[in-house]
C-alpha cells in the first residue's frame, strides 16, 4: 500500500513528496484546485499549511486527497526537473481522473 511520508508545499500549488516506496514526485494540484473540496486550497498561505498525516497529505478542515491519486499523477523528481517548461513557456496540463479517497 502507498503511502506518503514527507511532504513540501512549493509554489504554483505544487507538492514535493516522499512515498514509502523511497521515491520522491513532485504533484501539480493546480487542475484539482476547482474541486469544491479544494477551493480553500488557492490561498497559497492555506496551501502551504500542508502535512502527512495517516498515510496521505491532509491540510486543516479535514481536507485530503488520496495517496494513490498523488502517487499515479506525480511525476519523478528527476523527470520532474527534465520537464520543466522553458521560461514564457505554458506548462501542459494532464488530465484529471480521480480526486479524493
């Protein structure tokens, strides 16, 4: 079972984080932040209220989202700094499949 042990909220809504497998991912919660659930979460000062607790990353209010959606839509640290979009230009977007647990 996934699980996340260490997290750092970073900007543009993005979380650096450590899974128990050992790997570290960065996740872009930007296409989550118009969920409901989430919308407290566009105040960078709330966002970066950000901690593990039980196994996933959970801020004040009961707000969390499952270790599995941050695990499958993270991407490798070492893939994530390859990625990074050139200055001016827009990073892509992927996909949302699943929010919540």
């Amino acid at each position: 079972m996934i699980e996340v042990t260490a997290v750092q909220a970073v900007p543009d809504f993005r979380l650096v984080l450590t899974f128990n497998t050992g790997e570290r991912r960065r996740f872009d919660m930007r296409p989550y932040l118009h969920y409901p659930v989430f919308r407290r979460l566009e105040n960078p000062a709330f966002f970066d209220l950000a901690r593990v607790d039980y196994g996933t990353v959970t801020w004040p209010g009961e707000i969390d989202i499952a270790p599995e959606t941050l695990y499958e839509h993270a991407i490798p640290i070492e893939t994530a700094l390859s990625l990074a979009p050139a200055a001016g230009e827009q990073p892509t977007e992927a996909p949302c499949r699943g929010v919540g647990r």
